[in-house]
C-alpha cells in the first residue's frame, strides 16, 4: 500500500550554510553556558529544567500556529517519543554528566565522535553510499579536532577524573547519532518544525521519573547568571538549532551534513579564548586548518542525483 509522504519544498529551498553555520555556532556556545549551568544546578536538574522551557515554547508555538504542523501519525507516536528520549533527553543527561568529571577538552574529543556514528549507522540503516573522499574528510577533521582538544590552549589537557564522565559523554554522542539517522528517516512523512517539536514534547515525558524535591530547592535559589544561562541554553542551542538541524537534515545527506559538527570544537575554543582570555596556540591553529581541510575535501565531493529509499521506523 502507497504510503504518502513529505516532501519538503521550502526549507530546500533555504540556504544550507546559513543553516548549519548558525546551528553550529549556537552548540559551540552551549558549552560554557552548560558549565555555567553545573554551577547552581545538578545534571538531572539543569536537564528538567532547560527541557521544560523548551516544551513551553513548542505548545506555544502548537497552539498559535497549528497550520505550521504536519499531523502526528498514531503509528509514529512511540518512535517519536523513541527518538526524543535516547536523542535528546539521554544526550543532554549524558553531556551534562560527563561534564562534571571530564575536562572541556575530552568533552568536545569524545563528542566530536558523533559524525563518525553517524556515518557508521547510515550505511547500515539510509543505505548511504560513503566515499573515499568522505573518509579523507572525515579523518582530516577527526585529527584537528584531536589535535585542539588536546594541545589547543596552554590549560588544555585530555585528563579524565572519573571513567564514569568519559563514559556517559561517549553514550551521548551515540544517542546523538541516533537522533540524526532516526530523525532522518521520520523526515519522510514530516517538516523539520513538526519532528523537532514531536520529538522533544514526547521525549521530554522521560524526564517525569526524574523529578525530585532538589529541583525545587535548586531552583529556588538560582541567581540572575544562572536563570540566564538556562534561558540561554533552552532557546538558542536548543529551540533554534535543533530546528536547523533537522531543515539541513532535508537538504543533504546525514554522513555529508554530520561531518560540519566538527566545527563546533573549534569555535568553542575560540569563544573562550574571546571572553575568557584564553590563549589559542600554535597546536590550535593547525587543527583548524585540518578542520577546514577535512570541509573542503567533503564539500568537494557531488553526489550524482538519486533517489534515497527511507524505511519509515514501524
């Protein structure tokens, strides 16, 4: 039986470096705000809290334009709440975590593993064809990101406190993989707005076991610093360049549109050299050159025009 499916027709239409130029520089913002965050509140707690802003603003964004949606489809239901749980709730828990006991620099190493998954799981589950060229790419930018973590500023070191850290940082950037191959396979039958507002609505219902008489204690003692941060990490890295996400998403493929992720290391370090004075060394700048390197060798490659077969998730 025929089954009919969305087809995107504005956000193609869109620029795609504007797009995920602006997603990426969102999430390598997130980082010293998530430190930020840590301050005043316990992972679980800054993870109920950044989520529920953003459901507030997605029912909103439900209830005064309901045109803007796609119908949820009752057999979707349980993979979209799937898909927002591991991907999104999972991840920000995960992430938040580890970065209580890891170093920035090992936070951004480990999660800049995430393209390497999702090029892993796109061969196996979008049927997607990865080139030599792509692989070159791939372990150009893997390198500099490498390299920066590690020897980017004078304070940068790869030292893990606790395993525990390293490992649910490392089960963040699986889930985060996921959340991409998944995601792109429900584009099918729906908009990136629709998904990404499904997604975290359902997903965040997770969250309910989590709940605890700390939070209110927590948050009832949150400074102006720390509301901002929240604020900030709910609205922009979250409601904004998740939504990018997912419209790039529709533009290209997941393996080609992950590989730009390895920017966001770069520009984190450079945003702390910026407002926390930090020093950016030589070891630095040969890193984004390899980071850069890696884009172009991807961005070189054309694709000839196919037609890409996605399985919808039972």
């Amino acid at each position: 039986m025929a089954i009919d499916t969305y087809r995107p027709s504005i956000f193609s239409k869109k620029p795609f470096f504007v797009f995920i130029g602006v997603a990426v520089i969102l999430w390598a913002f997130a980082f010293p705000f998530i430190k930020i965050g840590l301050s005043e509140l316990s992972p679980i707690n800054l993870t109920i809290m950044r989520l529920a802003i953003v459901c507030i603003v997605f029912l909103l964004l439900l209830v005064c334009f309901p045109k803007k949606f796609i119908k949820i489809r009752r057999q979707d239901i349980v993979p979209i709440f799937l898909l927002g749980f591991f991907g999104i709730v999972v991840y920000h828990l995960g992430l938040n975590y580890g970065e209580q006991y890891i170093s920035a620099s090992a936070a951004s190493l480990i999660i800049a593993t995430i393209p390497v998954f999702v090029i892993i799981l796109a061969v196996f589950f979008l049927e997607e064809i990865i080139t030599k060229k792509i692989l070159v790419g791939i372990f150009l930018c893997f390198s500099g990101v490498a390299l920066i973590s590690v020897t980017g500023t004078p304070q940068s070191t790869l030292e893990i406190r606790y395993l525990s850290g390293a490992i649910t940082t490392l089960i963040a950037a699986l889930v985060g993989a996921g959340y991409t191959i998944a995601g792109k396979k429900l584009l099918q039958n729906y908009s990136a707005l629709s998904l990404t507002v499904y997604a975290f609505l359902f997903g965040s219902i997770g969250l309910i076991p989590f709940l605890s008489p700390s939070l209110v204690v927590e948050v009832v003692s949150l400074s102006r610093i720390g509301w901002g941060a929240i604020l900030f990490l709910a609205l922009f890295p979250t409601v904004i360049a998740y939504i990018l996400w997912f419209m790039v998403l529709e533009m290209r493929n997941a393996s080609e549109v992950s590989i730009y992720l390895y920017f966001i290391p770069v520009l984190s370090t450079t945003i702390s050299a910026i407002f926390l004075d930090e020093r950016i060394t030589f070891f630095f700048l040969v890193g984004g050159c390899l980071v850069i390197a890696g884009l172009l060798v991807v961005n070189k490659y054309k694709k000839k025009k196919t037609t890409q077969k996605i399985t919808p998730l039972p």
